[in-house]
C-alpha cells in the first residue's frame, strides 16, 4: 500500500515555500474535508488564505474531486482556481487531467488530501507526491467513512 509523503493535521500545517524549495511546482488539491468542510459552500478564511499564500509563492494549484461539475466550479470559481470534477479517484484519469492542466511533469506535482485510498493512492500510481491532511469534520459520505475505517488500520496514527 502507498503512504503519503508526509502527514499534517491540517492544509495550513504545510509551507508553501518549503514545497517550492523541494521543487514542486503545482498542487492537486482535494476539495471535501481537505480545503472545506463535508458539504461546506466556501473554505474557510485560513484555508482561503492559504491558497492564497500557496499563490503568492509561485505554486499552481488545481482543484480535484469526485464531486459533480456545478459544486466543484462554485468553490474553485471564487478561488481564481481550475476544478476537476468527477474525477473517478483513485484511478488515474483525474490525476492526468490535472497535471495535463497544470502543464507539469508528475515530479513536480504533489497532491494533498484527506484519504488514503482516493488521494494518496491515486498521487502513488501517477507518480505524484502526496500530502496526507486530517479530515476538517468528522461528517462523510458513507463509503468514505467505511474507507476511514481501513485506513485506520494501515496508518493508526490517523485520527479518523
């Protein structure tokens, strides 16, 4: 099984300048429970701050979800960010839109989210770095909260 790069309780826990120092050049970033909250309709000022900071340091960032088309625009849209939606995670598809969109080389992406098995794995067979968050809330969908369970049991440093 693939394990993240690297654990952090949160998005604002990582450093945007340490990444560009390590040579990443773009971020793939989850939308639910990794930027906003489950069901949430905008992140929240640390986090929006954060994506700004990321910015700011020269990262580019591109939003990727299994979420539908309209909820995936309506937070990528005020963000100034590009969204993938029904992305299919973990399969690679999704990932290869979003480097394709971010017009790197997989080296130079690193993805950050909160599950193991969508995110991580995904970033693992692309080739990508991946950045493991807690969850923002404990609320999911209900396979989610299944996958939680086996996460546990791979990483049990996990709060989940």
């Amino acid at each position: 099984m693939s394990r993240p790069f690297q654990q952090v309780p949160h998005l604002a826990a990582i450093r945007p300048e340490s990444l560009v120092a390590e040579g990443v050049r773009g971020l793939i970033l989850d939308l639910d429970n990794t930027l906003l909250g489950f069901g949430a309709s905008a992140p929240s000022p640390e986090n929006r701050a954060w994506v700004a900071a990321a910015r700011a340091a020269g990262l580019e960032i591109v939003l990727l979800s299994n979420n539908f088309g309209p909820r995936v625009a309506e937070i990528a849209a005020p963000l100034g960010l590009h969204g993938i939606p029904n992305a299919l995670k973990p399969l690679p598809v999704g990932f290869l839109r979003a480097k394709r969109a971010l017009g790197m080389r997989a080296r130079e992406v690193t993805v950050i989210g909160d599950q193991l098995f969508t995110d991580v794995l995904g970033a693992t067979l692309c080739g990508m770095r991946a950045i493991l968050v807690e969850p923002i809330e404990d609320r999911d969908f209900p396979l989610t909260r299944l996958f939680r369970r086996i996460e546990r049991l791979v990483l049990p440093e996990r709060r989940v």
